[in-house]
C-alpha cells in the first residue's frame, strides 16, 4: 500500500497518542518540535510505500524518548492479560463445529491490540462477544482448499497480547495437522507494541513451529528481513498476515506460488473502505493474484 493522504495526519497525530499511552509528561511545544522534525524525515523518504513512514514515526519517537523499546511495559502487561484469556479460549475451540475455523477467529480477534491505531483496545469485552457470525469478510472456503494441499504454512505475526491468540492456533494447528511446517514471524526490533524476539521467549512458540524475524517495522519492509525470514515467505504454500500494518506492508507484493490471507480487524476509516466494511469488522481475507485497488 502506497502512503494515503489521511495517512499523513493520522501518522502525526500519533505522536501525541504515544506520550498520552505511555503517560510521558509532555507540553505542546514538545510535541510541535517532535511533530516537526518527524516531517522532515519523512519528507526525504524516496518510497512511497507506508511502513518505511510509520517506521520512521515510531524511532523518532523512542529516540526522542530516551529508550529503544518504550512499549516494553505495555507489552509485558498484555501479554500477561491475555494469557489469562487462554481457558476461555480453547473452549471455545474445543465446543466449535469446527475447531480450526474458531482457532482462526481466535487469531484474527487478538488484531484488536494496537497502540498505533486510533481504536479502543478491550480484548475482555471482544472475547466475551466472540461470535463465528461476527467476520464481516469470511474466505475461509478459500483456505480450507489450499489449506489441504498446504505443506509449508507461515504466520506474519503483529502485536503483543495478540501473539498469545497466535499462539493458540499454532498449538492447535501443530497438534492437529503435524505433517505441516509451520514459520512464525516477528519483528526485527522494537516497533510500537509489535511482538520481537524478546517478547516471545516465556511463550514456548518455538515448541510449535519456527521463529524468524522480519523489519524493525510497524509492517514488513522487505530488503530489512533476514534472509530466514525471505526463504519462509518465498516457499510457503500459504501466508496468513496478521493486521493492519502487515497488510498496508503485503497488500502489493508480487504473489508466485503462495496463498496469502489477511487476519485483520479494521481499526481505521480508510482500511474499512477498501473493504467495504465497518470499522472494528473482523476480516479473512484471500488476496489472490491482484491487490486490492487504493486509488
């Protein structure tokens, strides 16, 4: 996805929200001179792809802030709170019609954990509400088919908190399918509340599958992946990509032999009208050949 023009505003507006999240005193001259320097950095961004943007954002911000992973608390925080969702979770699995569908739906319902999003994040109230009727895009047909032939599967992981709903359906998907290999990715570094490396290590994710690291990025820049990381998403039958910042990242990328699928909710105006949905919609989303159209 190409940087939108709302983008823009909405990019600088979250220099505030960071400060207000992370509950960092702050006066308006600060947040101007932050706001400021941030544009001009941006202004000398040859692409126009949007994860180089909110890149730049979110390490402006932590430079100017003094700590290379100012969201560590908050992710410690939500990791914590949503391991404690994990019983109710599996019951719904283990009382599903259709237990890979609902470990989907679990996964795609974790997304709602998002700092950089203007959203409200209540992942006890998007539990107690869980519904299989609530996905507003359901290409689950879709997946079922490639899913059968699938060898090589790789999960593009997002955020914290979100990654123990991740977790879920990797264990489930290990226990169920074992002859399918299964790659998680997180980020490369700190990005907002993305889930790294460090996040993930009292998790046993490496039980269920392997780890790689993709870009230091509220997204995937490609060419600052590992080379782990590049053979995964090249040899993989399908690719599930979680969120929003994921699929501005994929949306456009060039697709050989893999299926990518989009586990997203929509958390802002302009994501939901390329989908032609409401915003907070649970979306499962098949992206064939062609990329959706953004202008």
């Amino acid at each position: 996805m190409d940087l939108q023009s709302v983008c823009l505003t909405c990019l600088l507006g979250q220099v505030e929200k960071a400060y207000k999240t992370l509950q960092i005193p702050y006066s308006n001259s600060e947040i101007v001179n932050l706001q400021k320097k941030i544009m001009g950095r941006l202004a000398r961004v040859n692409s126009l792809l949007m994860p180089y943007y909110s890149q730049i954002v979110y390490q402006t911000i932590a430079e100017n802030i003094g700590q290379i992973d100012p969201y560590k608390k908050l992710k410690e925080e939500y990791n914590h709170r949503a391991l404690q969702l994990i019983p109710i979770l599996k019951n719904e699995i283990a009382i599903s019609e259709d237990p890979l569908l609902a470990a989907i739906k679990i996964a795609i319902m974790g997304n709602t954990i998002d700092f950089g999003t203007p959203h409200t994040i209540d992942i006890e109230k998007d539990v107690a509400e869980f519904s299989l009727n609530s996905l507003k895009i359901n290409h689950y047909k879709d997946f079922i088919s490639d899913f059968q032939k699938a060898e090589k599967i790789m999960i593009i992981g997002d955020n914290t908190g979100e990654v123990v709903f991740d977790l879920i359906l990797i264990e489930f998907l290990h226990l169920n399918y074992p002859s399918k290999f299964i790659t998680f990715a997180v980020r490369g570094g700190p990005a907002i509340n993305d889930v790294t490396i460090n996040d993930i290590k009292d998790l046993d994710l490496q039980n269920y599958c392997t780890i790689v690291e993709g870009s230091a990025s509220p997204g995937v820049i490609m060419e600052q992946t590992t080379t782990q990381f590049q053979q995964a998403f090249k040899e993989a039958d399908i690719i599930l990509s979680k969120g929003q910042g994921n699929f501005e990242s994929l949306d456009g990328i060039p697709l050989n032999r893999s299926s990518l699928y989009f586990l997203l909710k929509a958390k802002c105006n302009l994501v939901a009208s390329k989908f032609n949905v409401p915003v907070g919609s649970l979306i499962f989303y098949h992206r064939e050949q062609m990329p959706l159209k953004w202008n």
